[in-house]
C-alpha cells in the first residue's frame, strides 16, 4: 500500500539472517511475535493470503490517502467507496473500484482535501471487494491490539482466537488503526516495519507527545543497512533510557511489513537486540585480506582527572563571584579585630561591600568607584574566621532585577537588592553638629566590651560621640567595611539590650561615593574623621556620602553562666562540689543524694567524634517500663547532631532510638536509647522471637517502623504497586524492599556501588529481574542531602516529607499503635527479620559513629552493652580556684582516704589579657571555663593548673576556584613542582589564596627512571613552550620537588642568558620543606625501620594497598609474605586488589612501579649546588630535618636565602594559610594591582 519500491530490500540482502528471514504481513506478524503461529503456519497463512490476491478474480481496483478523518470521509464516500485504514484524526485510507475513486479523488482536490492515491497492485485492499490456513488457533494475548476488530467486539469468541476467520477478517476488513492508537501506553516505542516509513508522520500527529517512533527502513537512503543497524542503536538507547518496560508497557501492535523478524527478537530478548545475530559467524582463522579494527579501539574513559582552567578576565558580564579571605594576608589583616563573644567574626559591611564589588565587575567599572543603592537587606549569620582556616564567601547577582545573596561554605550571610543610582537624585542628611563630643574612643569600647563586643585595632573606629549616642566622628582610613561597620556601631551604642544586639535587617543603604570622599576633615594630628549623625525620627544614620535607614536588630541572649553560675552548673552534676576561692576548706558541700544507675552516651564538643564519652546519669523516674539495655543501634540522625549538623532538642545530648534488652524485648524511644537503663512505652516495645538473639533483635525497630510509617501509615501502599527505593543497601532500604515485596509490589532500588549490589542480591534474589527499569511511586529516605530533581514530579509519580519523630506525639497514639500491630503482623509473616549488621563495643562508640558517617556499612551499625559496662567520665569532688594553694591539701587528704578530688588552679583573667594582648570578656571565659572543668573532673591527678596556649586550627581543604579555558601568554604563573606524591590535590588550598595564577607540573607515570635533572629538563620544555620566556619566572618545590625546583631554575636562567644576551633572567624559588640535602636526610630518617630492600619493597606494597582500598593492610602482608621478588609482589598485589578498587589493573601497577621509583630517586640522588642569580625563599617546617644550624639552601643562591618557619609539620604545610601570604609578599606591584583590578566573577552567557 505505497510502501514498496524496486530494490527495497536489496541492500538489506547483506545481513544473512535478513535473507533467511519469512516474509510476513500485517497481523501475521502480530501473531507469530505473540507465539499464535508457529513456523509451519506461518508459512502456510502468508501463502494462502498471497494465493488469494493472485487466483481470485478481483474488480479493477484502487486505493488512496486523503487527509480526512474517518467521521468525515466516511460521510462523502460515495456508496462505491469504503474506508479501508482509520489513520488517525487527520488521514485515512480509502478503497473501491479504479474508476470511481479516480473520480472521487478529483472531487476531493477540487474542494481543496488533499487526496492522493497509493500503488495497490490493482486490488482494493480491505474493502467488500475482496473476499484463508490455521488447524489450531490459539488465543491472542492482551500484548496483542487487533486493527481488524473493533475494541467492544475483542471479548467475542471469534477474536480471541487467532484463527482462520480471524486473519481473513483482516484481510477484508477496514483497519482501525486510529481508534486503537488509542489504547498505545504514553511511554511506549513503536517500531514501524515496513519497506518505507510511511506511517511516521501518522505516528507523530496520533499518538501521545512522549511515544517514540522508529523506522527500521527508508526508500531512497543510500545505505538501508545502515539505516537498519542505526535505528536498532536507537532502540538500544530507548531501552536504557527506561522509556519503555519489558514485556509490560510495550503493546505489539500491527504497522506494517518485512523484517519483522528483527522485532522478534527484541520482544524475545526483553528490547535488548542480540547485534551478533546480524553478521555471520566468523570463522578463525581469518583469512589475510580481514580490514584490521585497530582504528575502532578508543580510549576507555573509565579514570577521571582534574584539569586546572583558566578565566578569560576580558568577559564582563558575571553573575557569580567568590571571595576568598585570608587573615594572613595584609589586605585581610584588620578583620581580626572584629571580635564578638571572643571569636573573629567577618562583619556584614564586609559582605555588603563584596556585593558592592561584584556589581561594579559586572558593569566592567572599577571597585568602589560606582555609586550604589541597597534595598531590603537581610543580614542572618556572621561566619567565623580563623588564623588555620581561610573563608571563602560566595556572592550571586541577578542581573535583572539587582536580588543578591551573600553565602559562606556552610550558612547564608545575606540577601538584599543592589543598583546603581544618580547622586543627584539622591536623598541627602545633614550631619551638622550641634552638640559636644565629649566621650572618647576608650569609655566607648570600654562599654561595648562590657557587653561583649570585643573590638581591637582598626575596629575601633569610633572617634568620639555625644552624650545621646546620636552625633559622633568616625575615623576614615580609606576602608569602607570599618566605615559602615562603626556606623552599625553607633547604633549598637543606642540599642537599650545589655548583651549582643546583632542588625538583622537594613531597608535601605545608600553610598554615594563622590559627596564621601568631599566629606572628611583632617585634625591636626593627621588624623581623619567623618560626622555621623542618627536621626531617631527618621530612623535614619548618615555619614559623609553614606545613609543607613531602618536598621532593625536581633538581641543575642547568650546562656552563658557567670561566677555564680557557673559554681551552681558544676555542683548540679551527682557527687560534684565546686568550691570558689572564698569558700572555707572547712565548710565543703558533699552531694550524695543523687542516684548513680545509668550510664549514656554523650559527646563533649559537638563536631568532634572522638569527644564521644560515656557518662553516669541519675535515672528519671519517668512514665513507662526501666529496661536495662543490651544493645542499642546508632542511627543517621545521631552522627548529624554528633556533627552539629541539627541540633539537640530541648539541649538533650543524648543519641538512639532503637534498642533489645531487658526479659527479651526490643523498643523504640523518642531519644536516649544508647544508654545501660532506658524507659520505653509499652506501646513501641515488641517480645524477641526465640529463634532471635538480642542483637538480631536490636537491628529491627527502628528500620521497620519507618519503613511501615512511610510505606503503610503515611502513603497508604497498596499491594501490586511499583515501589522505587534510593539507597536500598542500608538499614531502611533493606526493610522497605523486605515489606514491599511481601505485598506483592514490583520493587526497584539503588545502591553506591558494585559491593552493595550483590549484598541485595543475595538478600533478594527477586530484584534481579527489577534492576534498572521505570517507576511509578517513589518512596525517598529522611536524607536532607539528597537531591531529589523536580523533573520527576510528573504523571503518576508522589512525593511526601516525612517526620519519623512526630510519632511519639501524644496526638499521634493511634498511629503508634497502628505501627506496633504492623511490625508484629511482619515478624509473624517473616518478612520482618533482622537486617545485616556491624556490631561494636560500647567503649569503640567513637568508630561507630565514623564507620556509620562514611556509609561504609551494610544495614545496621549496632552497640554492644551486654558486656562490662562502659568507662564512664567520673565525677569528683572539685575545688576551682585562681589560688593554687586553695583546696590543695584538702584534696591531697581525700585522695590519701582513697576518695576521690581534684584541685584545679585558674589564670587570672585580666593578667591573661595582658600577657596575650587578648580581649576576651568575662562571659566568654566563663565559656572557656566550663569545658576546662569538664575536662578536668575526668583526671585522675588530684592537683591541676591550667596554662593557656593558643592553639593551631586544622585546616579545611578549600574548592579551588575554577575559572578560563587556556593559559594567557601575557600572564606570570607559579610553576609548582610537587613531591614525591605527583599530585595537585595537596595544592588547591594555597592556590586559592595566591594572587597569581598557578600551574601544577606533574611527573605522570611514564618516566619512571627519571633523575631530577633530567625531570626539569622536560619541564622546562613544557614552560617554555606553553607560557613563553618571561623576565622573570616564579617556582614552588614542595618536600623532594624542591631539588627539581632548584634544577629547574638554573635551566630558566640559563636560557634566559642566551635570549635575553645582555641581560639576565631571574625569578624566584620559593621551597617548603628544607635544602636537598636535609629532605634526603629525613627521608632515609622515615625509612631506617626498613632494614632490607624486601621490607621497604613490602612496606611500599602495604602502604600502596591500604590508600586504595582502605582495608586492613594485615591482608596484603600476609598475601606478599611468600613473593621473593618486587615483580612477584606487584603482582600479589594487583590480584588482592581485584574487585575492591575501581583502578584498571594498568593504572595500579603504574602507581606501584612510580611510588618504588620516587623513592629510589629520593634516596640516591646528590644535587649539585648552582650558583643561582634568582631569590631563594624558604619556608621551613616545623619538623624540617637540618643537618646543622645553618640553612643548606645558601649554597644554591648568590643572594642570602630568606627563611619563614611555619607552625605545621611538612604534610600539612600547604594547608598552613602562611604558605599563600608568603608568596603573595614576594609578588612585584604590577602583580599585585593586576589581581586588584582582576574581574574575578564567574561569567556566563547572555541570550539576546
């Protein structure tokens, strides 16, 4: 029917399976795919269909396509005529006598209907024109959607059966292919076999938007066995995009003719084609005349690298930039002298002036030379700053409408509006004086440090103010952030709070930079203040060419306890009596009256696993049955508030929900279960099974009865439903597949990794045929960080928050209840059951918690307290004094008694702030206080002294900002040479803080033999090559990369000699670590525990295999013990290996052979010093090994070496905030203005 074409399938003829093939046609296809037909019938039915177009003497007829519906052609038919395909809405296919249909088409076009007629070998196809071979019909199945028989006749006997009636009745009949397109599934793919896609764009215009429609051929194509092959490749796609289902969604559904056997074998094979079924079976040898395939094979993808990137500083446009605040680097100094509650915060007019930046780089103007105007700005927290760890801030700008928001890593800042504005349009204030200022900077922060605030240096910005707190002068030192702050200064000096009183919310800001800098005056000593004015009435401050207008607060009560509260916090603990410096010896307070039977789990600093301690608890009293536990499980929740992440609730530090102990029972309480006794509910408590142990039973209630609440309570599943469960390894994922496929649901789940995949397996073998396939209903686990993307939210899909906690409401007894009938319906059903396992000692709590944070377990981590009780933080009677002698000799007494006490001496507070230069006020040492006493009572010594030192942070590895597309000839670089790792990673943090690009030289992994000498040589190739000859250059050795830095630099200049001829060309080298000759040393220092070549060789292999699997390196050691040579355990290795990393077996042996290699060179290798014309800087750390006191590096310099040392040992040197303001120092002025004047925002592109 218009289809066909001379040579249609000549092409095709190549691919034998094609030209074995059976033709068949229409529904017989249908019926054979659907197994009705077997071979033999097959070829009989075809056969007789094609017999009866040739023998049977047929009317001279004809067919045609007319784009008309079937309501509307069937009504301008003339009676000769009959509709012979429904099409679709838009088209059918008509049917009749040759001349009548000749005259009925030139009607059609006339009135302007298109009509069009189609070859039909002279034979009115499906018309009363024309009027079959099956011994046993067998029934049609539902996947089968009849063309020839009209949807309400489907149930009658003579269309159930694919019969001989039935084929005949296609023949005869009209197709109604429109009226069952209908009944095609929204998601389906429908693959039209036919020698030419004629139906494809009926398909397009009939059937839903998301069906796809595939043509397997194509009249006129140049090569239809390539078209062939490339649609399959679609079908393949299709079917790992999960658009369609196996067997399910996928209808067989009669399109047209020949290959249909290639459809066959995507039903059979679940729409996964067997490709190798279309080439013949090759047979080896080959003869020599073969095309080889060399040129097909790729590289695998499978080991992902970081490229460092560079911005094209030429692109304005930005909406995006990030800040980057070191405390160490000149320009960010000043901040430490904002000091609240003793802590270094970064002030909101910092972040403000941020925004202020990143709308000027947007405009391509100069920073702080574009006057703007804030609007509606919301100030939420102050981030802490730290001498270890730099800041990052994140400001986003909407260019449309000026909306900013202000982030640091981990809260958000601010938010408001910003634009630009014109000056004179603006609103102005005066600021004329009219009263004295007679109250000077010190009374002012005298006050404002009684409260709290403990402002130093810079931040001391108020000059002098009135006695109303409304007219004042503010120093000008050319920094807008102290400016604005001391403007929110003054307004904090008239707010009526005692404590901290932080500004929430700014309706308007106004900075008009050209009246400002016209605004300051100059007193005699130089110095340079600005009026400032509040007006009460019009809630207003200005100052110079700033307006601050409705400034609201926030009042911060701080529950800090002072001298008394602190004795009264310390005495409220059981046998705890803490004694002041006025307390006789005499007259001591013992506490006896508290009951000791508990013992719970608590964590002393919030963020510090390793804080994790038990402590004794006098039991409440409360409603409900006193179990003594056994075991208890750790739950995500508990590492989240462990972390800090959410907060305690009602300032209860206690952890778990779920538990087993007691006369064989397991429960749920509201918090507290990781404890020796709990009080449970009878409700939410359940007997053990006997053939269930305690700590079988331990690892039920809690995942059950979320997975009940979500599945049953709140979503109400019912059964034969499709259920999708995200992280189905873990201890809720494991419950809900266990309760869904008991209900008879078609379950579908994720897993991180191959490992936990076939846990699943294992644990259920019915998954296997559900893995990767569409779903309908989703249930999500309480996971705040999973990203659940919008795009799924659509047909018949749901999504639902739930609160597992808001059970134990008292509104919610009836769900509890509920709940407790589930779980024992489920344990009498079996398909509740205990869930895989990790179980630890009560005392190794610490690595539960870690082992649960890192999402290395497999459904439940448990506790074990049936054995001996845990070491609990003793409480003891206490003296706390700033006099050492105080209580001393009482406490010596007691201790002489054999009862415990403990004596603890205190520095005096203002002597402390002397000696320091510190400001710290009186609440926040009472801060400080507390945990040192806390700390203390669990000390067994009997007289103690507290001594301050001020204490290093650890480091946070900053993201490293990631900006361009190439290296920029015009720029100088730092070219840093790593150590004997070979890797950037060590480098992201510092390289965040330079004020100079910075490049990574690598040494990669072929270049095993390599010298030093011979490793700068190739770089400096590279140098030269990519960033050209400079006037300078400027390079960084890290710990043995310090020799290739130094090599390096002698071949820089070298060249430079023969470029430049008259002059020279000299840079710099910075080096951490120490000389060449020290790190050699220290290396051979770190290996002396290896007496023989074997045992570095195994200690290397063992080091190497715990990094990468992060297992038990007892494994490899006894695994290499038998190999007697480095190839054999390189090999020994690769194979302990298999299976636990996702390395190639390749990249492992090239890390192994290139860590043995680095080592070798490290310890062989002598450098011989060269006299270099460049700066050598070195910052040595705090574990250098140096030969003697003198610094080696001076050998290798004609100019004197330059030495900072750092505070951090080597590993964690780059971390050192230092290393960046070291280098940043070094950098010329033309370097520096550079990176001001930069335009760091992030760009992107504009839609005209």
């Amino acid at each position: 029917m218009g289809s066909q074409w001379p040579g249609m399938g000549a092409q095709l003829m190549r691919i034998p399976i094609f030209a074995a093939a059976i033709e068949r046609v229409g529904e017989l296809g249908c019926a054979y795919a659907d197994g009705c037909l077997n071979t033999e019938e097959m070829i009989l039915a075809a056969c007789s269909r094609g017999r009866v177009s040739l023998d049977t003497k047929f009317i001279r007829g004809a067919m045609a396509a007319v784009g008309l519906g079937y309501k509307n052609c069937s009504q301008l038919c003339p009676p000769e005529i009959d509709v012979a395909c429904h099409n679709g809405p838009e088209s059918c296919t008509i049917s009749g006598p040759a001349d009548k249909l000749t005259e009925f088409i030139a009607k059609l076009t006339a009135d302007g209907v298109f009509a069009k007629e189609v070859p039909c070998s002279n034979i009115a196809y499906h018309s009363r024109y024309i009027a079959a071979a099956v011994r046993d019909p067998k029934p049609r199945s539902d996947r089968w959607l009849s063309t020839s028989v009209p949807e309400e006749k489907w149930n009658e006997p003579g269309a159930k059966l694919c019969s001989a009636d039935y084929l005949t009745n296609n023949l005869l009949s009209p197709v109604l292919f429109e009226e069952t397109s209908r009944l095609v599934p929204s998601n389906a793919v429908l693959v039209e076999i036919a020698p030419h896609g004629l139906l494809q764009a009926i398909l397009k215009r009939s059937l839903p938007e998301y069906c796809k429609n595939i043509a397997l051929t194509k009249r006129g194509h140049v090569d239809n066995a390539v078209f062939l092959l490339d649609a399959i490749g679609q079908l393949v796609f299709l079917a790992f995009r999960k658009l369609w289902s196996v067997r399910r969604n996928c209808k067989l559904i009669y399109l047209r003719a020949p290959v249909q056997y290639l459809i066959t074998i995507l039903y059979i094979e679940g729409f996964t084609p067997r490709i190798q079924a279309l080439y013949p079976i090759v047979e080896f040898p080959v003869s020599t005349g073969t095309p080889h395939l060399s040129h097909h094979v790729e590289w695998m993808h499978s080991e992902y690298w970081s490229v460092i990137s560079y911005v094209n500083t030429s692109v304005k446009q930005s909406s995006c930039c990030d800040f980057l605040i070191n405390l160490h680097d000149d320009e960010h100094s000043y901040l430490k002298g904002n000091v609240v509650r003793g802590k270094m915060l970064y002030p909101f007019s910092a972040a403000l002036v941020a925004a202020w930046d990143t709308l000027a780089m947007t405009l391509g103007e100069r920073k702080k030379n574009v006057s703007v105007q804030f609007r509606d700005v919301h100030l939420y927290s102050q981030p802490i700053m730290h001498n270890q760890r730099q800041l990052k801030l994140s400001v986003s700008l909407h260019r449309g409408n000026g909306q900013f928001h202000i982030l640091d890593e981990f809260s958000k800042v601010a938010s408001g509006f910003i634009s630009t504005f014109d000056p004179e349009i603006s609103n102005e204030a005066s600021n004329q004086s009219n009263q004295q200022l007679k109250i000077r900077s010190e009374e002012v922060y005298q006050h404002l440090s009684s409260r709290g605030y403990g402002y130093r240096h810079e931040f001391k910005s108020i000059y002098s103010v009135n006695e109303n707190m409304t007219e004042a002068e503010l120093l000008w030192t050319e920094n807008w952030n102290i400016l604005i702050d001391s403007m929110l200064q003054l307004n904090v000096l008239k707010h009526s709070h005692s404590e901290i009183a932080q500004p929430s919310q700014i309706r308007e800001l106004s900075i008009n930079v050209e009246k400002h800098y016209k605004s300051f005056d100059e007193l005699t000593d130089g110095t340079r203040v600005i009026k400032a004015k509040v007006d009460p009435l019009l809630d207003n401050t200005s100052c110079g060419g700033i307006v601050l207008r409705n400034i609201k607060f926030r009042n911060m009560v701080i529950g800090t306890p002072d001298k008394i509260a602190l004795e009264l916090a310390v005495a409220s603990t059981p046998d705890n009596v803490v004694v002041n410096e006025k307390t006789k010896e005499n007259n001591i307070l013992f506490n006896k009256s508290m009951e000791r039977n508990s013992l719970v789990l608590k964590v002393r600093r919030v963020g510090e696993l390793n804080t994790l301690h038990w402590e004794e608890l006098a039991y409440k009293s409360d409603a409900g049955l006193k179990i003594k536990v056994q075991y208890a499980g750790v739950n995500v929740a508990d590492i989240k508030k462990a972390a800090g992440v959410i907060p305690f609730a009602d300032d209860e530090n206690y952890f778990g929900m779920d538990f087993s102990g007691g006369e064989r029972v397991m429960g749920l309480v509201k918090n507290g279960a990781i404890s020796t006794i709990v009080t449970a509910q009878p409700d939410m408590m359940w007997p053990v099974p006997a053939h269930w142990s305690l700590e079988d039973a331990a690892t039920v209630p809690l995942a059950y009865a979320q997975a009940f609440y979500c599945l049953k309570i709140k979503n109400k599943l019912h059964r034969n439903s499709k259920v999708l469960i995200h992280g189905g390894a873990g201890a809720l994922g494991q419950a809900a597949i266990s309760i869904a496929l008991a209900m008879g649901c078609q379950v579908f789940t994720t897993v991180a990794d191959q490992s936990k995949k076939r846990l699943l397996k294992k644990l259920f073998p019915q998954l296997r045929a559900h893995m990767g396939t569409a779903v309908d209903t989703s249930l999500l686990q309480g996971r705040e960080e999973y990203v659940y993307g919008m795009s799924y939210m659509t047909k018949s899909r749901s999504f639902m928050a739930v609160d597992f906690n808001s059970l134990f409401d008292s509104k919610c007894s009836e769900d509890m209840k509920i709940l407790r009938t589930l779980v024992s319906e489920g344990i009498a059903g079996g398909y509740v059951r205990p869930l895989s396992r990790v179980t630890y000692g009560a005392d190794d709590a610490p690595r539960a918690f870690r082992l649960l944070a890192a999402s290395r377990h497999r459904g439940r981590v448990l506790l074990r307290l049936s054995e001996a009780q845990p070491q609990a933080q003793s409480r003891y009677f206490t003296v706390v004094s700033i006099d050492k002698n105080i209580g001393a000799r009482a406490c010596l007494s007691r201790l002489d008694d054999h009862v415990p006490a403990t004596a603890l001496s205190l520095p005096d507070l203002k002597k402390l702030n002397e000696e320091h230069h510190l400001m710290i006020d009186d609440s926040t040492w009472n801060q400080l206080a507390v945990d040192v006493i806390e700390r203390a009572l669990s000390c067994n010594h009997p007289i103690l002294t507290v001594k301050p030192q001020l204490l290093q942070q650890s480091s946070l590895l900053q993201q490293l900002v990631h900006i361009g597309d190439e290296l920029d000839l015009k720029d100088s670089y730092l070219s840093i040479v790593p150590g004997m790792e070979g890797h950037h990673e060590r480098f992201r943090s510092m390289c965040a803080s330079l004020k100079l690009p910075a490049v990574v030289l690598q040494p990669g992994l072929d270049f095993l033999n390599e010298t030093p000498k011979e490793l700068a040589l190739r770089y400096s190739k590279v140098l030269l090559k990519k960033l050209g000859v400079k006037d300078s250059f400027y390079l960084l050795g890290y710990e043995c990369g310090v020799t290739v830095a130094l090599e390096l630099a002698a071949i820089l200049e070298e060249h430079g000699k023969d470029v430049l001829i008259s002059s020279s060309k000299t840079g710099t080298v910075f080096c951490i670590g120490d000389g060449p000759e020290d790190i050699k040393a220290q290396v051979e220092e770190q290996l002396a525990d290896f007496l023989t070549e074997e045992a570095l060789q195994a200690g290397i292999i063992a080091h190497m295999f715990g990094l990468m699997s992060v297992e038990d390196t007892e494994l490899i050691k006894s695994v290499i013990k038998s190999s007697s040579s480095w190839e054999q355990r390189v090999e020994a290795c690769l194979s302990a290996l298999l299976g636990r990393v996702s390395h190639s077996a390749q990249y492992v042996r090239a890390v192994l052979e290139a860590a043995y290699a680095r080592i070798n060179t490290a310890r062989t290798y002598h450098s011989l010093p060269h006299k270099l014309q460049s700066k050598i800087v070195l910052m040595r750390t705090k574990s250098s090994f140096t030969l003697s006191n003198d610094v080696t590096l001076q050998h290798f310099s004609e100019q004197p070496v330059d030495v900072h040392e750092l505070a951090t040992p080597l590993a964690y040197a780059t971390k050192d905030l230092r290393c960046a303001s070291i280098i940043n120092r070094y950098l010329p002025d033309d370097l520096l203005k550079t990176y001001e004047n930069c335009n760091l925002c992030i760009p992107y592109a504009v839609d005209n």
